[in-house]
C-alpha cells in the first residue's frame, strides 16, 4: 500500500475496516468524484459557503428556534470542536457519540465532530440503554455529545463502562454544559487535514439477528453523496427548504436533511417532533419545499396536504418529496399526487450504501417501480451463483458505486459483499425497460413503518416475561406500515392469552427495547410449528398469518 495517509491517531477505524479483498469494488467514474488525498466532508458543506460569501444566507432552523445561517452555524461548530479537542480530550480518530432528537444543536455537534477528525456515532433519540450499550461496545466509543433531555441513559452507563470516558450535555445549565465550555472558546478552528479515506461516521444498523453492525463510512463518502442521487434525480436548488422526519441518526436523515441541502448552499428545518400531522404543519409554517420521508408518512399526510394547500400546484411551497426506507405502494404514489399534483421520487438506500443508489425523478417515476440506478452506481438482479437473471425474473438485488459496505469487524461483511457487489438482502426483478421491482427482504428483517426490526431481538425480549413460554415472531403484511411485528406466543401453564396478557407483553417490550418494536398483533399457540431437528419454521407462522 503506497497511500496510508492519516490524520488519524487513535487508529481503531482503519485497524476494523474489513480486509481489502472483502470490501466491495468503489466506482468512480461520474465526474465530480475524483477526490483529493486530503478531504474534510466539513470544509466542503459548511466552511465553503461562508468563504465564498454565502455566510448570511440561511442554513438550518426549528420550530421554536434557533435559526441559523451558514456562519452562525459555523461558530457553534467551531466552539463546539474547541470543547471536544481541549475540554474532553478528543484526538482525531476518537469516536464520539451524538444523542438528540433533530435539532440545529446536532447539527452543529456533528460538524464539530468532522471538524476535530473524530467519528461522529450518531444515534436514535428512542434508543434505551440496552442498545446505547452494545453501540458504545461495538465502537468503543469514548466521549458522547448528548441533550439534556436525553441524558439519563448515558448518566447510567458513564458509571457503569469504563471505555465511555466523558458525557457533554447540551441544555445543561450547569459549568460542565455544553454551552458553558462554548462560551470559553473562541470560535476559530482550523479543521483537522482528515484523508479522503479517513472514517468520519459509525452508522449502526440493527441488522437481522438482533446484535447491531456499525457501517463505516468516510469523508469521501458523504461527498461522494452529494455528486449523485442529489443533482441527478432530486435536482434541488439553492433556494430550497429542507424538510422531513428521518433522526439524522439513520443516513436517510443525515443526506436528506443535512448533507444534499448544505452541499448546495440551501436550508433546512430540523423537527424534533416529526409525525404526520407535524411534519405537515410544519412544512405549511416554514415554507418546506422538498420533504423527505416514509411512504407511510405520506398516505397519513395525504387528505390534510390537500385541505391545507401545502403543494405549489394548490399556492403552498412544496414542490418535490422523497420517500425511501421501504417500498413505495403505488396507491400511495397515486393518492398523493392526487391529493398534492406531486410524483413521489422513491428511491432504495441503505445503511451500508450511505444513501438512494436506484431512484426515479418525477418525469421517470413509474407505479410500483423503485427507478433505475442512479448516476455513479450500477445495479444487477442476481441468482445464488450471482449471475445475471433474465428481464422479468426475480432474483437478488446487488448494487456497485462510489460508496459500498464496510462493517466494522464483523463477520458479516461476508454476507452483504461477494465478489465486489454489494447484496443488499432485496429480492427485486427488472422489467425488459430496466426498471428495478422491489419484491421482498430475502432474509428475516421486519421492515415496519421504515424501521428494520429484527424479529429475533424481539423475541429475546419476550422470552424474558415470566409468562412466556415460548415464542417467535414474524412481519405480517399492513396496508398502513408495510410490515407489523407480530408475535406468536406460547404461555407457560396458570397464565391467560387474554388482551390483558397482550397489553402486558406489549408494554413489557416497550419498556425493555426502543418501543418501536414492540409487537402490534399478538396471538397465542398451543405450541410452535418446528422442524424434527427443533428449528423454528418461521415460514409456516407467516403462511398462517
Ligand atoms: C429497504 C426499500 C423498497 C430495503 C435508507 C434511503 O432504508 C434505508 O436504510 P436501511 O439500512 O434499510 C435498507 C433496506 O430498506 N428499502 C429502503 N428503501 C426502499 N425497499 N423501496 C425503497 N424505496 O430492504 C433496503 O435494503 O435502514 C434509505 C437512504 C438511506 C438509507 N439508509
């Protein structure tokens, strides 16, 4: 190896990549991505615009404030890194936890992170200190940015792992909070060199089996971004307003809500609270013009867009929405642009691929079609020897780009890359026009309302209830969540499958795990279909649903 620049010190993400030959092959033919040896992700999305004058204009807000420009949001930024390098202790290459709904302040915490060339750990406000814990494990992460409001899980483990060094609250009013150290530092910061191919963010996917893999992404990749589904599909300007309800935890968020609106000088408007009826609210009160979200989002959103005039086709500002996570039904693709005159772009991202890879824009979309590859990728539908499969047939999705697959030390990477292709556990079909169907996960992944649920961590938790026996749980199909987690339950002898039984399960889930995992369809069993050898036919629970 001839290129082993680093700005990094503490060397753990580079020491977990995985091996060169289980990575996938990158692609970087589009113009745009032929990067520089040295690459800051935070030079070129933040401190760019204020250099080249664009330091007034608007940059990110909340409903109750703050609102920031370009600059404002750069002083946080660079107070905030002050705070990280010379209060805590952070060093290039330290990983550090975000904790917070979406908020302007997590935007200013994330880029400080890029800034100090530390790797930003950002994670769901609804997690509970259970999957907190197995996150800091797996990334062995030192230090955590976290709000105020969300404190109390990471109080507990700051105690309790001795790896977890130092907890920064912002909103904490006290001499040890975030703002407070703020106010010592001045706000100059010179950026950290980082390489192209230093690690700047962990992205933790919860997977199929319960125990949560971290992707692994660089500053090449956050650009690289920016260079396809961006200007090629969704084609936003720098007038634009940024909306949606992905935490910016999941890198739907991140790109959608941070990433694509920053790298072309436009705004966004960050909500904490981001449900159907706040997001169309809030998209009337800010003057939203693109909106990124779930397609079950937009099925609840769609009688009150239209009453609400929010389209630009009804005199209201949105004009282009996005939906991703999971399939778009095509009742839903047309009962919006009935309700709004706007065509859903859909588009499949991943996790592992950062963000959208095959997507249609409004003129290309077509009903129950995800779209074509975007720009910069390239796509396949595969059979088990990963040959190409006729037009028309299904088989498994496998994908190449710029960006691609790196779990942090797990065996796993195996599984989502083989012989240079990304498999992203999809099983689509492409129709003789080249268009790619989605058709089902192909392995046990519960995919309800956007959120992948792992069936087995659900049923770890169940099993923990005194009065569960046995159980396993599976996704049935829902018109409204795509997916529900159902549970199949055998109780143990003296306890009733009555609905208070299912209350208490249900509440028993949500308490342990984040709750939305919890399982909405509860049925009770004599007993579970098994194979002789005692496997669990989950096939033939889903055949009886
Ligand atoms: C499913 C879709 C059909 C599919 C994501 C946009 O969802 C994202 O990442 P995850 O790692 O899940 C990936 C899986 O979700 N999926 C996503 N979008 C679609 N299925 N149609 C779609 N449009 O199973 C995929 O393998 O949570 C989405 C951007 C960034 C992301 N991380």
């Amino acid at each position: 190896m001839t290129d082993v620049y680093t700005a990094h010190i503490d060397t753990f993400a580079r020491e977990h990549l995985p091996a060169l030959e289980a990575q996938p092959d990158f692609l970087f033919e589009l113009p745009g991505l032929q990067f520089p040896e040295r690459l800051n992700c935070a030079t070129e999305l933040l401190d760019r615009h204020v250099k080249e004058g664009r330091g007034d204009r608007p940059c990110v807000s909340a409903p109750g404030g703050p609102w920031w420009t370009y600059a404002e949001l750069q002083r946080q930024a660079e107070r905030i890194a002050h705070v990280l390098v010379k209060d805590m202790g952070v060093v290039p290459g330290n990983r550090v936890l975000l904790r917070a709904a979406n908020k302007p302040m997590l935007v200013a915490c994330w880029f400080a992170v890029m800034k100090a060339g530390a790797v930003a750990v950002a994670t769901m406000p609804m997690l509970r200190t259970k999957e907190l814990k197995q996150i800091i494990e797996k990334g062995e992460v030192g230090f955590a940015l976290c709000d105020q409001a969300l404190r109390a899980e990471l109080d507990e483990l700051v105690l309790v792992m001795p790896v977890l060094q130092r907890v920064v609250c912002f909103g904490d009013p006290s001499p040890d909070g975030l703002e407070a150290l703020m106010k010592r530092h001045d706000f100059r910061f010179k950026n950290v060199e980082t390489a192209a191919d230093d690690t700047c963010l962990f992205a933790f996917t919860s997977g199929t089996t319960g125990q949560p893999k971290a992707t692994m992404h660089f500053h090449r990749d956050v650009m690289a971004s920016c260079m396809g589904f961006p200007p090629h599909v969704l084609r936003a300007e720098a007038g634009d307003v940024f909306i949606g309800s992905p935490p910016l935890a999941f890198t739907f968020g991140l790109g959608g809500l941070t990433v694509f609106p920053m790298h072309i000088g436009a705004s966004t408007v960050l909500l904490e609270r981001a449900g159907p009826p706040d997001l169309l609210a809030a998209i009337a009160a800010h003057g939203a013009t693109v909106c990124f979200t779930a397609p079950t989002s937009y099925r609840a959103m769609a009688a009150g867009a239209k009453e609400k005039k929010i389209s630009a086709r009804d005199g209201g500002p949105l004009r282009k929405c996005v939906a991703a996570g999971e399939a778009l039904p095509a009742a839903t693709r047309a009962l919006w642009k009935e309700a709004t005159g706007i065509e859903i772009i859909d588009g499949i991202g991943a996790t592992e691929m950062f963000h959208i890879f095959i997507s249609a824009d409004e003129a290309q979309a077509r009903p129950g079609a995800t779209g074509l590859a975007v720009p910069g990728y390239r796509a396949r539908v595969v059979d088990e020897m990963g040959n190409t499969v006729p037009a028309g047939t299904i088989g498994r999705l496998a994908v190449q780009g710029p960006t691609g697959c790196r779990y942090l030390d797990d065996t796993r990477q195996a599984e989502y890359v083989k012989g240079g292709w990304n498999y992203t556990g999809d099983a689509y079909l492409q129709d003789a026009d080249g268009y790619f169907h989605y058709q089902s996960r192909t392995d046990d992944m519960i995919v309800s309302a956007g959120y992948n649920i792992a069936a087995v961590e659900v049923e770890d938790t169940l099993l923990r209830h005194e009065a569960v026996a046995e159980c396993a749980v599976i996704g049935v199909a829902d018109e409204e969540r795509g997916q529900i987690v159902k549970a199949c339950v055998v109780l143990r002898p003296g306890h009733r499958g009555d609905a208070a039984m299912v209350k208490a399960l249900q509440d028993f889930v949500k308490a342990s795990v984040a709750p939305y995992k919890y399982p909405r369809a509860v049925e009770f069993r004599e007993a579970l279909p098994r194979t002789e050898t005692g496997k669990l036919q989950r096939f033939r629970l889903r055949s009886s649903a």
